[in-house]
C-alpha cells in the first residue's frame, strides 16, 4: 500500500519569501508605515482611505509575504458584489464564483505581479489562494488564512460582523475600504464601516488606520483631483 503525501501545516508551509522581496510591502508615507506596523502587530485590522493610497496594494503584499513565509496557509479574498455610481450592470452570466471574478480583478492582477505567474498559479492550483462570494461565507470557518475583505465601503454592516467571525485559529483580518465612497444608499451619510471602526477601536489585538491624501501614492495628480472634487478629508482622523 503507497503511503499518502505528508499534507500537514508544517510540510505544506515551505519558505518561498525569497521569490517575494520584502520591498514590495516597503511604506513610503507614514500613513503606511503605519498600515504595515499595524498589520503585524494585531491579528484584525481595519484600514480607511481615499483612492490611491495603497490600502489594497499593501494588504496584498503583505499577505504574499505571509503565505510565502508560511505563516498562513491560505489567502481568502472577497468583495462585496456592488457595482460602483448609479449605472449598475445587472445580473452577471456564470455561476456565483463566476459572478465575483470581474469585481476582484484589481486584487489578483496585484497578487500575480507580486508573486509572478508561476507561483501565483501554483498557490491557486493548490487552493492557497481562493476567491470566495462574501454572500455565501456564512457557517465558514478559515483556520491559518490571510483573509482580505476588500472595498468594505460597500458592505452592510452585518457582512462585516460576518466576516470578521469567519477568522478560526492562527488567521489574521484585513478590512480595506473607501468610507467617503459608499455605493450604498444611506441617509445623512451613515457608513457601516465607520460605524464598525468607531465600536472597535478600543478593542485589544484590533488595528485602526486612516490614510489621508498625504498617503496618495498612485499618481501625484489624484491627491489634487480629489481635493479639487470633494473627495478627501482634509486631514486623516
């Protein structure tokens, strides 16, 4: 009788940090040296900015570094499925997992620049990194993951509390969104990510982190066509 592979944590965990420079999550505002400390230090941590601050980019880098370290087995990303402005697309052909591509786009096309196409596809083709609809993460649990819920502006309040209740032993949090940019259609300009980041900000082993347009790393351009709009706050909270 053959014997099984070894599949445990341990084996599956080899070190492949060395394809992943550590240059690639290296701040270059304080608002994300910040970011960066306050994902290391604490295993849930919600981080609020304009666009083009890298509040995505750097959540993804350092859970490349993480996965590739062996520090997590896994990388589970998701986005609410809520399509931006006025115009809405409609329903999408394809199953639910089919549905969720096109709104994750911008996040995996980062993972594969930072990982390269080989090893982006071997952590895929391994189940290591998965996509995952956030309206059927109910009743999940997610033991040694890297979890990102990206564009959390667009999340009912619930969701939220759902899916930081997914995290099981060994993971760690990731909440990115844009609180100034809600797709959702509340009055007297309520964010339910707001109002989540204003409950837990007192909590232990949770990280808060506002990034202003002094952390506008994108295009220089963006910070004063944000300003110029009406779309940034004057200073980070």
């Amino acid at each position: 009788m053959s014997r099984r592979k070894n599949t445990s944590r341990q084996t599956r965990n080899t070190d492949f940090s060395k394809m992943v420079p550590e240059t690639v999550v290296k701040a270059k505002t304080l608002g994300q040296a910040a970011y960066i400390k306050a994902i290391l230090s604490n295993e849930v941590v919600f981080c609020s900015g304009c666009a083009g601050t890298g509040k995505t980019f750097l959540a993804i880098g350092m859970a490349a570094y993480s996965l590739c370290k062996g520090e997590v087995d896994k990388i589970v990303l998701t986005r609410p499925i809520v399509s931006s402005g006025s115009r809405k697309l409609g329903a999408l052909p394809g199953d639910v997992k089919e549905k969720i591509a096109p709104y994750l786009v911008p996040v995996v096309e980062s993972l594969r620049r930072l990982l390269g196409e080989q090893l982006y596809y071997k952590f895929t083709s391994e189940g290591r990194i998965v996509a995952e609809p956030l309206e059927l993460m109910r009743g999940r649990t997610f033991d040694h993951s890297f979890m990102i819920l990206d564009e959390a502006q667009n999340c009912e309040y619930e969701d939220i509390i759902m899916f930081v209740t997914r995290m099981g032993e060994g993971s760690k949090v990731c909440i990115n969104g844009d609180t100034d940019q809600c797709d959702l259609n509340y009055k007297d300009d309520y964010s339910p990510l707001e109002d989540v980041m204003d409950r837990v900000k007192n909590l232990d082993r949770f990280g808060l982190v506002h990034l202003s347009e002094d952390d506008i790393v994108r295009n220089p351009l963006i910070k004063s066509f944000l300003k110029a709009t009406g779309h940034t706050r004057k200073t980070s909270r």
